[in-house]
C-alpha cells in the first residue's frame, strides 16, 4: 500500500509538472507568434505598398489583398514560431550524432493540416469571385467611352456626348463607366492604377472595363503591354470631374465641335498643341513640326494644302519634315469622326494661310 501511495503521488506530480511544461511551451509559442507576427504586419501596414486607391472596384480589389495577406501573415506566424521554438528547445548538441526516435503519422493532425488550408483557400476563393462578380458587372444607366490604342497613344471618344473626342479621359466622380477597348495595330494594355484594373486592347476585338471613379484628381494612363519602341512613351491622364464640371466640359465640347469655332475645338480637345508650334492656337509645342509653316511644307511636298494637311493627320509618315523622326505622331488622329477631321483640316489651312500672309 505505501508503495501504491508514492507511486501514485509520483504520477500525480509528474503530470502536474507535465501539465506546466505544456503550458509553459504553448506560451512561449504564442509570444514568439506574436512578435513575429506584428513585425510582418508592421512591414505589410506601414510601407505604402500601393498607390492611393481612387475607385470603388480598387476598394474591392485591395480588400480581397490584405484578406488574403491577413491569412497569409497569420499561417506565416505561427510556422515561423514553431520553427523558432523547436530551434531553441530542440537542437542537438555539438558532440550528439545519434539518430533521433523513430515516430508515426498522426491522423489527427493530418486532418488538421489538410482541413484548414482547405477552409482558408475557399474562403478566398469565395470572397475573390464575389468581387470580380461586382466588378464586371454594369448598370443599365452607365456612360460608355470608346478607347482607342495605336502606337503610341491613346484616344478616347464619347459616343453619348456628340462624338466628342479626347486625348484625355475624362470621367464624372461615382459614376460608373464602361470603356470599350480597342488596338488599331499590336496589343495594348491599358491601366490606371489608382483604378486598380488593367484590360488588353487587342487588334480585331472589343473588350471591355468597367470602373467608377471615387477620387477627383488627375491619375496617370499607362500602357502596360510592351508595344514597340514608343511603349515607354504611351501615356495619358485620367482626370476624374465632378458630375455637373463634367457635364459642363461634354456640353462645351460638343458645341464646340459642331459650331463655328469646331476646328479649334477639335484641336485642342487633341492635344495638338502640346506637340506643334500654331500661333493662331496659342500652342508652342516643339516636338513635332512648326503648323504655322505647313503652307511651305505644302509646297515643298508639291501638294495641294489642304490634301497635304489632311494626310499629314491621317498618315503622318507620308512626309517627313527634316529635322524631325519618323514615327513619333500616332495615327490615331484618322480615326476622328469625318466632321471633326474635316473641321481640324479646315481650321489648319484657313489659319494657316492667314498666318504666312
């Protein structure tokens, strides 16, 4: 009986000690868990990994991000404890070079290892497919703008607005948006990435890209499918307007195009001044050619102004001034709508003519 008493007394002890040991461990585990796994997230939360977020689809996109880095960290915690604490608690001493203890599967903990990856990557799953649900889908009452890529510049044109045209995309705040894209030549990509999306435009199919602008501001369009030699060149801007500024700037637009100023409009509306010298515009750009020369470039071309103008818009190529390289204007002027182009090449050669007098 005494010798019951000890024994049972020892295994008593034993498992109280025992039962220490665990807690102890499990302690340890959770408080080098823990540092490590604030240190990750520090790095994850503090550094601006990404550009400011500047529509509701980005919003969606960056919560499927951190839903996903958040299960990351935490799977990334707690291996990398249990790697610290086994290193710590476990390692062999300098002079022991026997092998250690043979062990068995645990069927437990195989289930465990396998069931919760499983629950977390259809979790992401579920939450990614519900986004990207949310993300293509369009309302009925939506504006639609027609994006145009040729080597090596984007142009964007507003069916609903009077045709209206633009070198800039111009977008009304909290308003959805579908852009249908559109390559005249290689495969583009065109992205924004404060809009968080990026969509091809390939040679021969119309796709498509639906945002909603959250954020006023100016953001830059980027071409992000390497395109040829221009690719790095490929740029653009994104300017998200209030709805009424924006209205305001589609009315002008529109009466500009179709009233006695068109030409103009339609020449500023493209950005032609930022490259070309027109005095009667008021632009002074020096990338391309002097546009208060073109009566001379005409002449030395030996064709008719007008004729001469109107190609130089649609296939720049065809004459090349000296002094300047070829293939740097894209051709994506040729695809303005006949009375634009037409009001462009009219004001060209009327002012011009005006201007070598």
């Amino acid at each position: 009986m005494p010798a019951r008493t000890r024994g049972s007394g020892a295994r008593a002890g034993g498992s109280v000690v025992s039962a220490q040991v665990r807690r102890g461990s499990l302690f340890q585990l959770i408080a080098i868990g823990t540092l490590i796994g604030g240190a990750v997230s520090a790095v994850a939360l503090l550094i601006p990994w990404l550009p400011p977020s500047a529509s509701k689809e980005r919003d969606r996109i960056d919560f499927v991000f951190w839903f996903t880095t958040g299960i990351c960290i935490a799977i990334f915690a707690v291996v990398a404890a249990v790697s610290v604490y086994s290193f710590m608690k476990f390692r062999a001493r300098p002079d022991d070079d026997s092998d250690g203890p043979p062990i068995h599967g645990h069927t437990g903990l195989e289930i465990f290892w396998t069931a919760v990856p499983t629950v977390l990557v259809t979790a992401i799953a579920i939450v990614s497919a519900v986004v990207l649900s949310r993300n293509t889908s369009i309302p009925k009452n939506h504006l639609t703008v027609e994006v145009t890529a040729q080597q090596f510049a984007w142009s964007f044109r507003y069916p609903g607005q009077g045709d209206v045209t633009s070198t800039q995309l111009r977008l009304p705040l909290n308003e959805p948006v579908e852009l249908e894209l559109h390559a005249l030549d290689v495969i583009h990509s065109f992205w924004v990435p404060e809009f968080g999306q990026k969509q091809d435009a390939v040679p021969g199919i119309t796709t498509h890209l639906k945002i909603t602008p959250s954020k006023l501001g100016t953001f830059p369009v980027i071409c992000t499918e390497l395109c040829g030699l221009g690719h790095a060149l490929m740029r653009s801007q994104a300017i998200v307007m209030d709805p009424k500024g924006f209205k305001k700037w589609a009315a002008d637009a529109k009466k500009g195009i179709s009233g006695a100023g068109a030409g103009k409009a339609v020449y500023d509306n493209n950005g032609c001044g930022s490259c070309h010298t027109f005095t009667p515009a008021g632009s002074k750009g020096t990338v391309g050619p002097d546009l208060d020369k073109l009566p001379a470039e005409a002449k030395q071309a030996g064709k008719p102004l007008a004729e001469f103008t109107r190609e130089s818009i649609v296939n720049p190529d065809a004459f090349i001034q000296r002094g300047y390289p070829p293939n740097v204007m894209p051709k994506t002027f040729g695809t303005l709508p006949k009375s634009q182009l037409d009001a462009l090449v009219q004001y060209l050669t009327q002012s011009g003519k005006k201007g070598a007098k």
